[in-house]
C-alpha cells in the first residue's frame, strides 16, 4: 500500500483521539449514573479501581480506605488476572498489614508500596480526601516502561478520587441520617409515654376545680405535676389509667389530695427520666399519709443518690389538701412558690417555705406550712419556665408580669380554665409570634368553689 500523506495521518489521529475522549466521557457518565442510582457503598467502590485505569489507560488500579480506627484496608483491586496480578496483591497486602498506627502520611504508604513492588511496576497514588482529611488513595499501575504520569491523566484520576469521596460522604450522611431517625423515633416514644405519665384530666375534687397544662420545649421535658390520691382508697382502678380522657371516669371522692409540681434541672431525655422516676417515689411515699414535710424527706432521701450520680436536682413543691377542713398544707423543696389570691381581701400571697433541692443534701429537713381556703381563693402553681420566658429583645417575663396576668385574671372571677387559657395567652403575648418557648412551662390552677 502506498505511504499514508500527512493529511491521512493527520485525519487518522483526529479520530483515534475522538475516541478516546468519547470513551473517557462515557466511562466518567457511567460512574456518574452510578453515584446517583447505587444504594450500597462497596458496590460503587467496586467500580473505582477499573475506571480509573481505563480512563488513564493503565493495566490496573486498587482502591486502599483509611479508616477512623486508623486501620489500612484494601477496598478493591483490579488488574488482569495471572500471576502479576496475585502478586501485586500480595504486595498491597503485606503492605498495608505492615503499616504502623497510628497511619503515617499518605507519601510514606506510596513510597513503602513502590520499594516492595520493584522496578517492574510504575505506581501513581492520588488522595481520596473528605473535608480536608485523607480517607483513602486511589491507585494506578502500568508495567509499560513508557508509561508517562502525565497532566490530563492526573486530572482525570482526581476526578474519579473526588467521585469516590462524594460516594463515601453520602454513605455517611445516610447512615447519620438512619441514627437520627432512630433517635426521633425513640423522642416520640419517650414524648408519648411522658405525656401518658401526667394526668390526662384532673380529678373532681370536692370543693376544689382544678386545671393544668403542660408545654415542654422539647419533646421530652422536665416539668412534672401531678394529683395524688393519698390513700388506698382513692387509688383509681385500671379504669383511672385510661389511656384517654374520654375512657376515664369522673371521680368525686372525700379524702385529701396531693397536688405536686416539680421542675428537673436541665431538659431533654434525662430530665424526662428523672421526672418519672421523681413521679413514681413521690406516689410511693404519698401513700404512707405522713405528712408533706415528711413526704419530701424521705423523697429526698431516697432519691439523692441517683440525682448525685446524674448531677441534677428537682425543685418540688407538694401540697396536700383536705376537703373536710378546707385546709391546704404544704412544703416547698426550694421550687417557685406558688401564687394565692385570696378573693375577698383581693391580694396575692405566696405560699413558701424553707427547703432545700432534691438530691443536694441527704440530710436536709423541710418545713411545713397550711393556708384555709375559703371561697373564690385561687392557687397558681408554676414552674420557671414562665417567668424566665423571653421576648425577641431578651426582657423576660419574670414573676412582676406573671402577678399582674394572674391579678387580672382573678379579677374578672374566672374558672381555673379561663385563668390557665389568660396566663398562657399573657406569655405567648409577650413572647411574640416568632419565638418559640426556651423552657418547659407548666401551670396548676387550683380554686376553692
């Protein structure tokens, strides 16, 4: 055949070179579809090594992982199968076995894994990094002597680097994902099973109305009241753990009543756990009728070594009141004293005594005080959460504006309802609408018919 002129040449080097663009391309897009369409890790990881060394025409490539642990491990290998390529595994393994911890610098591992494999080998390493932290090195091989390690193939291996790196981010972020979800789940659980905890409607009192509500910050809050039956005889049947208000039945029974409102240190999961465990001893020691100076003693005894353990505290205030005298008595374990208004001299009190936290001291003593209650009076439980609210500017609400709300609605002669419903207005008034609660907020609205 004749000599082929230079415009043929030419012509035959332009389209050997489309080619191979056309094939770079469309091995980069395949692993570009697999990024996006794989749902397991290592069967994209599976692919690095070979397209690599496609697209930087070598005869193969191996993909070597960093992990947390410090531990070296080879991923993936590829090359054509025979004996260089049992070796060459070998070597990468004994290697990587070899290698010291904590993991030394990435061009220690390239040189360390040139020395074992000779002269007849020429090896490329480009990171795989994540957030400026080296998690792997992409390998490439050639046992041809003019193999060069140019520009453009160094380009193109980064790339598939940078592609491997996204691979294993996105891994990460869906098993943190899953963590998380598995969390959310376990807060709803813990959500739901505290909301169970509290009443789920207040008992009918004889001469008392009551009315509560409780908004937590989060899920899962500290806050804690409840209404106590102080006799085995008060205590309600299955039927009173209904699981909803409208399964329970309406009670009216004589005997006093202890009504509690408490505050764990702290929010979240472990103020819910110590808000249970606080619910159920205080049950427990209610029971033994002593009375509430007494009740929060033994309470505080029996719980002090959980809480120094934990490093928190409750405040608890616990109040008993019988329905025969009209007297309410009570002891304050160094919780927000509850408001009184005293309806025919149209004054606030505060009920208090002196008391030490939950599980600060073992040996502390509680006092002990009792009020008559007489018709109209009305009693405000609450816990910090609403004096310490605050607004968009940083003022809080503190204890001057929640005297006024609780005054004027007082005034106006309302049932505990429409006093609970203007308190909660009062301070999401002020809050504004913007702005959620940064604190558990409770109220206990107690009124002497």
């Amino acid at each position: 055949m004749p000599e082929p002129t230079p415009v043929f040449a030419l012509k035959a080097l332009v389209a050997r070179l489309h080619r191979e663009q056309n094939k770079t391309q469309d091995l980069l897009s395949s692993l570009g579809f697999a990024l996006r369409s794989f749902n397991n890790l290592n069967q994209f990881l599976e692919l690095i090594p070979l397209v690599a060394s496609r697209v930087t025409d070598a005869e193969g490539g191996s993909l070597v992982l960093f992990k947390p642990d410090g531990q070296v491990r080879l991923q993936r290998l590829h090359c054509q199968e025979g004996q260089s390529c049992v070796n060459l595994r070998k070597a990468i393994d004994a290697v990587i076995r070899d290698e010291p911890h904590p993991l030394p610098i990435s061009g220690d591992l390239d040189r360390r894994l040139a020395d074992y494999l000779g002269q007849g080998i020429q090896l490329y390493g480009t990171p795989i990094s994540i957030r400026n932290e080296e998690r792997g090195r992409l390998y490439v091989f050639s046992y041809d002597p003019q193999y060069t390690w140019n520009e453009a193939r160094q380009k193109l291996v980064q790339l598939v680097a940078d592609q491997t790196a996204v691979a294993i981010v996105n891994d990460e972020l869906a098993a943190e994902l899953r963590q998380k979800q598995r969390l959310d789940r376990e807060l709803e659980i813990g959500a739901e099973i505290q909301l169970r905890l509290l009443p789920s409607q207040c008992p009918s009192i004889d001469g008392i109305q009551l009315a509560a509500r409780c908004q937590t910050a989060n899920r899962v809050g500290g806050d804690y009241y409840d209404f106590i039956p102080t006799t085995h005889d008060l205590v309600r049947s299955r039927s009173f753990e209904a699981s909803s208000p409208s399964e329970m039945p309406s009670q009216s029974e004589e005997g006093r009543w202890g009504i509690a409102i408490g505050d764990v240190m702290g929010k979240g999961v472990p103020a819910g756990l110590i808000m249970t465990l606080t619910r159920g001893m205080l049950r427990s020691e209610a029971l033994n009728q002593h009375s509430p100076a007494r009740i929060l003693k033994h309470l505080n005894r029996a719980m002090y070594a959980d809480l120094e353990n934990s490093h928190r505290f409750v405040t608890l205030f616990y109040s008993e009141y019988n329905p025969e005298t009209h007297q309410l008595a009570y002891s304050n374990a160094a919780h927000t004293p509850p408001l009184l208004w005293k309806a025919q001299r149209r004054e606030i009190l505060r009920l208090d005594t002196w008391g030490m936290l939950v599980g600060l001291d073992a040996e502390t003593e509680y006092e002990e005080d009792s009020v008559i209650l007489e018709a109209g009076d009305t009693i405000l439980y609450y816990t910090d959460g609403f004096t310490e609210a605050s607004n968009p500017k940083g003022d809080r609400f503190d204890e001057e504006n929640l005297v006024e709300a609780f005054k004027t609605a007082c005034s106006r002669q309302a049932d505990p309802n429409d006093i609970l419903n203007a308190m909660f207005n009062a301070v999401w008034d002020f809050i504004g609408p913007h702005k959620s609660n940064d604190d558990d907020m409770t109220l206990v609205v107690l009124q002497k018919r």
